[in-house]
C-alpha cells in the first residue's frame, strides 16, 4: 500500500489524464457498444413475441402479459437502480486510485440488490396466485412463479455489469445483454413449443421461464469473465491508495443514488400493471365472459406491443447522444446549441417514428394477418389496437426527448415526477374507456396515448422554464409529417396494386413496405426534412448520408 504525497500526485495524474481527449473517447466507445447492445438485445425480445403469439393466440398471451408488467417492477425495484449507482461509487474511487474501496462499494451494493433479490422473488412466487387472481386472470399464475427465479440471479448480474461500467469496461455488459436475449428466445419458445398443445397455461409459462433462463445464461458468462479477470484485479488492490472509509458511509451514498433512480424506472413498469390491473376487470363488469376478456387484452399484448415497440429501440439510441449534448451546452451556457441538439435530437426522433406511425396505420391489416398468419381472425381483431397504438411511437419519442433534455439539465426528478402524473391520466381514461363495450381494449389504447401527451407536455413546459428551449414547429413535426404522408400513400397504393397481381398478402406486404422505406428515403432528403447533423445522430447515420448524396437528393 503506498499514501502521503506519492498518493496525491498519484490522484492528479488520474484526474488529467480523465480530462483528457483519449478519455472522452472510450466514453463514446463504450456508449456506442452499450448502444449496439441494447438494440440487439430490444430486437430479440420484439422478434421473441411473433412467433410466441402465432403459437399460444390471444388467450395464451393474456397469461403471458398480465405475468411481465408484475415481474418488470419487482426487478426494477430490486435492481434498476443499481448498475449506475455501482457505475458511479467505483469510477469515483478508481479515479482516485482507491482500488480497495471500488471493489468493497460493488460488494455491498451486490448485497443489499441481493437482498431486494429474494424479498422481490419471494413476493411474486408466494403470491403470484393472489396477484393473478387481482387481475381478474387467474391463469397466468404458473406464468407468474416460472418467470419469478429471474428475480433471484437478476442483482448478481446487474451489480457485475454496474462494476465493469465503473471500469469503463462496456463489453461485458454488451456481451450478456446479447447472451441473456438469446437465450431467454431459445429458452422461452422451446418450452412454449413443448406445452402448448398440453395447456396454454404452461405454454405460456414456460415462455416466460425464457426470462430466467435468459438470465442464468448471462449471468454464467460473467462468471467466467469475472473470474478471468482476476489476476488483474489483485494487482489494481495490491497498487491501491489507503483511504478510510466505513459501510455505512458507502450505504449511504449507495441509497443516495439508487432511490431516485428506482422511483424513475419504476413509472413505466406500474403503468403496464394499470392496464394489467383494470383491463381485465372492466371487461368483465361491462358484459364480457372470461373466455372473451382473455382474448381481448391478449391482443394488446401479443400481437400489438412486440411491432410497437420494434421502433423505440432507435429512439432509445437518439437518447444516449442526446443526453451528453444537452448537458455539455447547458453547463458551458451555450444557448444556441442547447436549443441545436434537442432540436436536432427531435426532429430525428420525427423522421423515424413518423413512417412507423403512418406505415403501420394503412398497413395495419396486410402486416398482422402476415406475422400473424396462424391466427387470422384474431389477427384482424387486433387492426384497430395497432393503429390506435402506432399514435403512441411518436408521442413515446417525443415525451422521451424532452425527459432525457430535462436530465440533461440536471432536472432529474422532473420526468418521473410528470409521468406519474401521465400514469393518473391514464388510470382514469383507461378506467372510463374500457368499460365501454365499443372500445374494450382499445380504451387502454387510448390511456397510454393520454399519458404520453400529458407527460410530453408537462416536460416541454417544463423545459421551457429553466432551459428557456423555443423550438421550430414547422420543421420539428410538420416538414418530417408531410414526407410520411407521401409514404403512406405510396405504400397503400403499391400493396393494392401488387395484391391485384400476386394475390397473396405476405408478398404484397412485403414489397409495399420495401417500396414505402424508398419513396420515404427520397422524400425525406427532398422535402428538407432532416439535415446532414441531424440524419448522424441515427446509428450509422453518417453511411445514411453518403447514399443519399450519392443519389444526388441531398448535398
């Protein structure tokens, strides 16, 4: 162990070196590779719900998706918090050369995570009847015990990730984001496979036992990465300062970080357990039997979420970018660009949902009987949820720019606080709306759309408050509108005409969306609705770019 003065040059050295331009540059390695990472991983778990559905339908997925809103909180309540929190108690300390303390603040947060661990397991396995029996769904209790020992491994693996992002080590967490996707889809449809024409009850628990195994195979891999890693880590401790510092004193920075961040992450997860929790309730008080009830709010799960959510993986790239800008501008009180980068960040954040959002309105149909195509009749049920829903991708994104700007300004607690208030909207639309018989499951529809809006404005006001952010309407929402509207009719116009021809669905679908993303790639380069800085903050954005100039629609 070495102090004294050889230790304070020691801690300069560091804190140049982190200042520096080569420093920078790992960070945007690392945010690149988590970035990467989490779409693939958004991917499979879109990808893991088509094929899911067209085995176990509507019923099968009721189960399924009244058991995943109740598993999502508890993990977020026993782990979200913690990956970041580790992140940062261990970067501090490496910077200033406290191997000892890094490595001590991981283990203690590993605990209490633990801890949170068997609490959250022993809630959802123990009452998963209680629970299902609330949601007026009483099938999905297997659904709910097999998905629960998730909850258990679930803190190692997060708290691991959490200490290799502290290192500014970013591969690990790539690498079992990935391995727990795959195999939680090998796992999951496997054993969905195998129960399905037994009991769509199992069938459906045994696709959400996917989860656990997903993160039992993770969690393996890092095992061995941590064990590997070893003999470096014994020489970070033996080449580490001296410093004093107690557990409680890190327990105490730990909740500092790990509070607010939970209450956050746990918004979204309480305002699918909503839906869980009125759903089904109101459709049995206004006059539908069991059979129907599980049928209709399986719709909303299977067969619309998995194509809904398929988009919001890029919006959640936009966001990673967006946050560093906005927070660089604001510190250095560069107005000008701090209105650029959330102006730039929505605006692409337009260019790519609003295709999604009118694509899927005129192509709601010939899309959902094609991934659907075991289940037709259910299939055409869902129409209506997919269009009323396809509104949400572009209400998500802008409610998520402005939230991730508001943090970006160091309002933290501003978002969670305005969509908690989005989430009471949505309980009472939702409440009032699904007990109308017309619009059933579409009612919830319409309370996420709610929310989003209440939400997105609380935010936009908000930032314009302490940030004074103006913002160009006309080239924001209305330029990117008008080339998705030319799409839109393109790709309604070349499926009918295709479908007279080939008479089959799959082929007419196909094509006229291969058509709609090429009238889209010229109009939206025509029409001036992104910008060259704008189209970069898209992954791979800058190859995007040379394309379109080599097609001579953009300069």
């Amino acid at each position: 162990m070495q102090n004294g003065s050889e230790d304070d040059n020691r801690i300069n050295e560091r804190e140049t070196a982190g200042m520096s331009e080569a420093a920078s540059a790992t960070l945007l390695k690392g945010a690149t590779i988590l970035a990467v990472a989490g779409i693939v991983s958004k991917v499979f778990g879109a990808i893991f719900r088509i094929p899911l559905t067209n085995m176990i339908g509507a019923e099968g997925q009721s189960y399924y998706s009244a058991a995943y809103p109740v598993y999502q909180l508890l993990y977020t309540i026993a782990t979200a918090g913690f990956p970041v929190a580790i992140s940062r108690m261990v970067s501090e300390r490496i910077a200033r050369g406290d191997y000892i303390n890094a490595h001590k603040s991981y283990k203690l947060a590993l605990k209490v995570s633990a801890v949170l661990g068997v609490i959250a397991f022993a809630i959802m396995f123990v009452g998963a009847g209680a629970i299902a029996r609330f949601y007026k769904n009483p099938g999905a209790e297997a659904s709910m015990r097999a998905v629960s020992f998730a909850l258990l491994l679930t803190p190692f693996l997060a708290s691991m990730r959490g200490y290799y992002q502290g290192r500014q080590e970013m591969k690990p967490t790539a690498v079992t984001e990935v391995t727990e996707q795959m195999a939680r889809v090998a796992a999951g449809l496997t054993l969905a496979y195998i129960f399905y024409k037994t009991s769509l009850e199992k069938a459906a628990a045994g696709a959400t036992f996917g989860a656990s195994a997903g993160v039992l195979a993770a969690l393996i891999v890092m095992m061995f990465i941590y064990r590997s890693d070893r003999g470096r880590r014994k020489k970070l401790v033996k080449d580490s300062i001296l410093r004093k510092e107690t557990d409680r004193q890190r327990l105490k920075e730990l909740l500092i970080f790990v509070v607010p961040i939970t209450i956050g992450s746990s918004i979204m997860p309480i305002m699918f357990n909503i839906d869980a929790a009125i759903v089904m309730r109101r459709l049995l008080a206004t006059g539908w039997n069991m059979t129907e009830a599980k049928k209709l709010y399986g719709l909303m799960g299977g067969y619309t979420d998995p194509i809904v959510s398929m988009p919001l993986v890029f919006v959640d790239a936009i966001c990673i970018s967006l946050m560093p800008a906005v927070t660089t501008a604001f510190t250095l009180k560069n107005k000008p660009e701090l209105d650029g980068h959330i102006k730039a960040g929505l605006k692409t954040m337009m260019v790519i949902t609003y295709p999604c959002m009118i694509g899927l309105m005129v192509l709601a149909k010939p899309i959902l009987t094609m991934l659907y195509f075991k289940k037709p009749d259910e299939a055409m049920t869902a129409v209506p949820t997919l269009q009323i829903l396809s509104v949400t991708i572009v209400l998500l994104a802008i409610m998520r720019a402005f939230s991730t700007s508001l943090q970006g300004i160091g309002r933290m607690l501003l978002p969670v606080w305005n969509l908690f208030l989005g989430a009471v909207v949505k309980t009472i639309v939702s409440y009032v709306l699904v007990g109308i018989p017309a619009l059933n499951v579409n009612g919830a529809a319409m309370g996420s759309i709610a929310a989003y809006i209440t939400a997105g404005t609380l935010n936009y006001l908000a930032l314009r408050k302490y940030a004074g952010v103006s913002l160009d309407v006309k080239s924001i929402f209305v330029t990117p509108l008008y080339a998705a509207l030319i799409m839109g009719a393109g790709a309604m116009a070349s499926y009918k005409l295709i479908y007279l021809i080939t008479s089959s669905n799959a082929v007419s679908t196909m094509l006229a969306i291969l058509i709609a993303v090429a009238v889209y790639f010229v109009t939206v380069f025509l029409t001036g609705a992104i910008s060259r800085e704008e189209i970069e903050m898209i992954p791979k954005g800058d190859a995007i770019y040379r394309i379109a100039v080599r097609m001579k629609i953009a300069r």
